[in-house]
C-alpha cells in the first residue's frame, strides 16, 4: 500500500468513528455544537417540584425522573394537567403575575341594603273622640302638617259637653267655699273632698276631648262654652286627619293620628345569613339619596320578623332624627361595616366567574399554574371567602389570571380536540393525572375497573392508590383542577 492510500484510509477511518458517535451517543450529552451539556438536576416530570441531584424514580408514581441540562428551559419536560400552564419567569413579570398565599383573615364584612323609615309606634298619639257630636270647623292642618303642642286642631259641638262643663264649674265652686276648713279628724290635713271631686270632673272633660288651654279657660271664666277646641297632645307630624266640617262622628271617632318624628324607626330588608352582622346596638349608616344626607341609626334590641311575601327578615333601626329629615314611607341606603370571623379567604379578584363555575389558577409549582374549582361565601371587603377547593397555604394568583386563563383555555383546547373527552379521560392517570400514551394506556399492565369503566395507571403505586378509594378519583379523573372543555365553559 503507498503513502497516499494509508493516508486516506485513517482519514475514512476517522470521519467513520465521528458519524458513529455523532449518532449512537445518548441524546443531549453533546450540543449541535459541540461540547458536553452539564444536568443540572432531575425532575419527576408530573411534579416539578420535585428535584433530585442524582437520576432515579419518582417517589410519586414511579417514573424514571427527566434529567435538566444546562441551558435548557425546565418547563418543556413536563407533563402537565389539563388546563394547567408553565409560563416562565421572565413571561410573568412582562403579564404583572402575583401570586398570594391563602390564609385565614379575620377582616370586615360590609352589607348594603335598603330600609323603610317608620314613625316610632310608642311616639305616635290618636286624638279621638269621647262622645258622639259634630264638627263645627278645621283649622289647616292636612296630613303631613307639622303642629306643635296645645295647638287648635278642630272645633266640636256635643251636648255632654255642657253637663261636664257645669259640674266641672260647680265643684270648683264647692272648693272655693270649703276652703281654709280644716278635717276635724286630723287638723293638720286640708278636706280633700273638694279638690277630688275637682279632678274627678277635669279627668272627665279631658276624656272627652277638651284640652288643657280651654279647660284653664273654663276655670277662670266660669263660662260654659257650645264648642268644644281639639288641640295637639305633642309637637309632631299629622300622619292622618279622619274628620270634616260638619261630620258628624261617634264615640271613639278618631280624629287625628300626631307622630312625635324626633325619633324613627327604619325598616331594613336582611337575609337571614345576614342577621349575625346585626347585633343589638350596631351602627349603622344611613343615606337619604334625595337630600344627600348621611346619619346613622342603631340596631334595636328587638329581633327581627320574617316576611313570608319577600322572603326577608325585617329588621328594626332606630335613629335620631334632627329637622324632621326622615319622613314616614321615605326609602334610604343602609350600610353596615362588621368584623367577620376568621375564614379562609383571597382577594376578590383572583376569582374567575364564568357563570356556572368559579375558579383560581393555583401555583402547583415553580411556574406552574392549574385552574381549580372553589365555591365561595360572602364577601370580606375587597376579600371574598372560600368554602371548597382551596387549603390554607396554597399559593393563588391574583393579578395577571386572564392571561393564564387564556393560555390555559387554548391548550386545554387542542387536547380536547385531538380526541374525544371520554378518550381523554382514559389515557389519563386519574391519581397522579399523568397524561399516558395510548399503547401503554390501553396494554393492560396497570389497569382497575370501578363501575363497569377501565381506568389505567402510570405505575402500580398510582393503581394501588385508586384501588383503597376509587370513588374519590373517579369522580375526578384529574384530582382537583378544574378542566376547562370545549366552549369555554369549565367542569370538574
């Protein structure tokens, strides 16, 4: 063989044991460029959080765990859930992500509501009559007039009158002669015959209907009267007038109906999960709308009535009520700030409302974000508390889950697409969720039957955990994320 031959031999040689090595070596030891990648550590693919210095099997479910090279971007190796998204750090700060740890607050619960205002039953007076007669006049006091006390209200005609007026006359009489005349059984003691007998007669002419001014009057003229004045017991608010000019009217004819309005009552429309936020002397704020007003009223020591026509407890205010600002009948705003109990809560808008389900994006992982169902309960101010679906720890995002909710929904999307929803039910692992490929999905090795349906396994550790309580992952198929499916619309 020459010189020349043996030369172009090694080279064949060599570009010959190059190729063999280029592709028979393991995949992403050397980069395109030459080189060997470092691992930086290994991954249990359906957990991320998960990490291990050295290769080996994850505790979880028994699948070899992925190596991580230098330079590589960790979110691609993994296997998510449905509906679950990796979005990387730098993609999270570009979108405004936050996320908050969930926890037990013991913050305020603001109610608004709407209430009636009332006059104050026990401040309320009916001016009647106590013989039947007539009407001789009215003075102008419609409903709605304010009177103050003693005030001429109306003019009437009985002939009973006449009768109280002469014995109340005489017995005053009687006192007068009498007077200064000591009881013989006890000296010291003025004779009170006359002056009961007085006060008798007043009592009488005051049941039937004469006020305190003309009675006076009657005393110092000795003058009996044909009619009789009607006057206002108290300053207030005609609320009703019942009478007219010459009516004429029975006994226990009720004349006028007067409200002392200086104190009210509002009636306020509660729903009974509401109740415990109104305890007895609570403030509360009240809005006259129309005057743009603000005062505040209490909660009455009086619990509150159901009505079976809205449904609602009526509950009881009471309120000052300076300038006569609250009138019978007025509607006005309440607004109510309470302490709630600790409760397990999040900010109210890291819930996504979609109409018939409501749900979070949950950090699982480093960067990665599940949609999961919750059921809420009232609101706490800016908070909102959440019955179900979430544990204290759990960390959710508050800002930036539209985004994630998009991304979410297309991918979810194209695997939907890809096959049929009971299909992809079947090719996932219902404890872990391990997304499986057909053959091994359907080979038979790791594979349990609940309910007349065949349901497979990444590992003989997921089946064992299926097989001691299938009926809490059958019913979920991913454990507790929320599967956003075709339409838009999100199922369990």
């Amino acid at each position: 063989m020459n010189k020349t031959a043996a030369v172009s031999a090694v080279l064949l040689i060599a570009l010959g044991a190059f190729v063999t090595g280029r592709y028979t070596g393991k995949p992403g030891q050397r980069p395109e460029g030459g080189g060997a990648r470092r691992v930086l550590y290994y991954v249990d693919s359906m957990h991320p959080a998960y990490r291990s210095d050295k290769p080996g099997i994850a505790p979880d479910c028994g699948m070899p765990l992925e190596p991580v090279y230098e330079g590589d971007d960790p979110t691609a190796k993994l296997q998510l859930r449905v509906g679950a998204v990796a979005i990387s750090q730098e993609k999270q700060q570009l979108v405004g992500v936050r996320v908050e740890t969930v926890g037990r607050n013991a913050g305020s619960r603001s109610v608004r509501t709407t209430g009636r205002v009332e006059a104050d039953e026990t401040r309320v007076h009916r001016v009647m009559a106590g013989t039947e007669g007539w009407v001789q006049s009215l003075q102008n006091n419609p409903t709605g007039t304010i009177v103050k006390q003693n005030e001429l209200l109306a003019t009437v005609y009985s002939k009973e009158f006449r009768n109280a007026e002469q014995a109340y006359l005489s017995s005053l009489t009687s006192l007068e002669r009498v007077k200064g005349v000591r009881d013989p059984s006890d000296p010291g003691r003025m004779n009170g015959t006359g002056d009961a007998s007085l006060r008798i007669n007043e009592e009488q002419l005051r049941a039937l209907g004469m006020g305190e001014p003309q009675i006076k009057e009657l005393g110092k003229t000795r003058q009996t009267t044909r009619d009789v004045a009607v006057s206002s017991p108290i300053d207030g608010i005609v609320l009703s007038r019942s009478i007219a000019p010459g009516q004429r009217f029975e006994n226990g004819t009720e004349f006028y109906r007067i409200a002392d309005l200086t104190k009210v009552w509002i009636i306020a429309d509660i729903f009974a999960d509401e109740a415990q936020w109104f305890r007895p002397g609570a403030r509360v704020r009240v809005t006259v709308r129309e005057r743009a007003r603000t005062l505040y009223a209490t909660v009455s020591n009086n619990p509150p009535l159901f009505d079976p026509a809205s449904r609602t407890l009526k509950l009881r205010l009471e309120a000052d009520n300076p300038g006569f600002q609250l009138r019978p009948d007025m509607f006005v705003d309440l607004e109510f700030n309470g302490r709630a109990p600790a409760a397990l809560t999040v900010p109210q808008e890291a819930v996504l409302d979609s109409g018939r389900q409501k749900i979070v994006y949950v950090e699982t992982a480093d960067d990665v974000f599940e949609p999961r169902a919750v059921e809420t309960g009232n609101a706490q101010g800016d908070r909102i508390i959440v019955l179900h679906g979430l544990e204290e720890g759990d960390r959710v995002v508050t800002s930036g889950n539209f985004l994630i909710d998009s991304e979410s929904r297309i991918r979810s999307g194209k695997v939907v697409s890809n096959s049929s929803k009971n299909e992809l039910a079947s090719n996932r692992d219902p404890v872990c969720g391990m997304q499986l490929d057909a053959k091994h999905a359907h080979d038979g090795s790791h594979t349990a039957k609940y309910e007349g349906e065949t349901f497979s396994f990444c590992s003989e550790k997921c089946q064992k955990k299926f097989e001691q309580d299938p009926a809490k992952y059958a019913g979920e198929k991913v454990g507790s994320a929320a599967i956003p499916a075709e339409g838009g619309e999100a199922r369990r």
